[in-house]
C-alpha cells in the first residue's frame, strides 16, 4: 500500500488497497466424484492495519485474504484516512480487489475517492500484457506489473530488477527496482514475528515486511516530504 501526503499539510494516496467483490465456497451437496463448477476455497484471513502520518495515527486499512484450490488468489480491501483542522477537513476513502494466478494479475477493480477527486480503475490480463481504464480512459502496461498494494511477498526472481508498478488507486504507470534487506522480527499482538524485508526506490520510495505467510506486515514510504507507515494489528482466520 502506498500513503502520500500534500496538499498544504495534506494529500493522501494509499495503494495499498485492493479486495475482492465476493469469496466462492464450494457446494457441499454434489457427490463426491461429481466435478467443481468453481473452484473450492482453501484458504481465507483477514489482515487490519493502522495506518500513521508523520506519526500521528490518521486511518485504518483491512483486507481479506483468498485462496482457490486452482491456485487462484484475490485480495479485497477497504482503507480509510482523515485530516480533521481548524478550518480544513479532508477525507480518503478507497476499495477494491485485485485478482492474482501464477504470480500474474489476472484483474483489478479499484475505486478511490480523494475528498471529493474520484478515480475508477479496472484492469484485465490480455496476451502479453495489462489492459486497463482509468475513469474510462485506456491504457495498457506490462503483464507482469506489480500492483502498489504490496499485499504479496516478491517473486526472489525480480530481486535487482526494475518492476513495473500500477497505482491502483489513480492507475498511475510507475517503476522502481526491489531489493531485498533481511530478515527483522516486529511485533504482532504481543508476539514478535519473523518478518523479511525489502526495499523499492525509483518513482516510488517504500519499505515492506513480510511475514512466513508471504503476506505483508508492514508498510513505510516517504512521499511529497511525508513519512507514512501501515502496520498490522491483528490477523483474523
């Protein structure tokens, strides 16, 4: 998930985002030997995060976690953040869910809401590469782009290599290249739990944590001179 600020104190842009519109369970009535209509789901949770700018705690983030026995994965999420001044209010919302196969983003539908500045974004795997809309407008970029919601750990492949990334929320094309800094342990409901982290710089300047699930823990980024950080706060299966 990517935060940014501007705006005089305040702008808000977080990537992060992206979820599913519904979960499929498989029918327990078939018989045993008759085929799936749709795949069974294997694996489901539910991640809630905090998020902070420049320190102050400004909005919450949730996704929930979707795992098919066809290797299919979604993520579905929902983020809120809020500015509350003197004379100055400012509000983000942002939900969606992205759509995930063999390490390739099958389909994302995204739509944010900047304090009253609103971008729909949708996309689609084509051929060789990523079709996708921004407020009806099309586009098209690489098939093996990165969404900024960060939601899963790295391909080891794509380590020193420069990724293609798409901001969901306003369907930027961005780049930066990824590395990989270690291993840490951070803290999660008064356990401390083995994390790898990474490195992203270029168009975008971003710290992530992932945990042995391979799912992220924890998210830091400087943009437009402003330190924003998302951290997990409790897992839910």
């Amino acid at each position: 998930m990517s935060v940014c600020a501007n705006r005089e104190y305040v702008h808000i842009l977080t990537c992060p985002l992206l979820w599913l519109l519904t979960c499929v369970t498989p029918s327990s009535w078939g018989l045993a030997d008759e085929p799936r209509s749709e795949p069974a789901v294997v694996e489901k949770h539910s991640r809630a995060f905090k998020i902070s700018i420049d320190g102050t705690e400004r909005g919450t983030l949730t996704m929930l976690l979707t795992k098919q026995d066809d290797g299919t994965e979604i993520m579905r999420g929902q983020a809120e953040l809020s500015f509350d001044f003197f004379v100055y209010k400012y509000r983000y919302t942002s939900s969606g869910n992205e759509t995930w196969k063999s390490g390739r983003l099958l389909r994302l539908a995204n739509e944010a809401d900047f304090n009253g500045d609103k971008y729909v974004v949708r996309a689609a795997a084509v051929q060789q590469d990523l079709s996708f809309q921004v407020n009806g407008k099309d586009h098209r970029t690489a098939a093996d782009v990165w969404v900024t919601s960060y939601w899963r750990e790295p391909d080891p492949q794509r380590i020193g290599q420069k990724l293609s990334l798409l901001d969901a929320d306003k369907g930027r094309k961005l780049t930066g290249t990824l590395q990989r800094v270690g291993k840490e342990q951070l803290a999660l409901e008064k356990k401390m739990v083995n994390a790898t982290r990474y490195q992203i710089r270029g168009d975008v300047e971003v710290d992530l944590w992932y945990d042995e699930e391979q799912r992220l823990m924890r998210q830091h980024s400087l943009e437009s001179g402003h330190r924003a950080l998302l951290e997990l706060t409790k897992i839910t299966r």
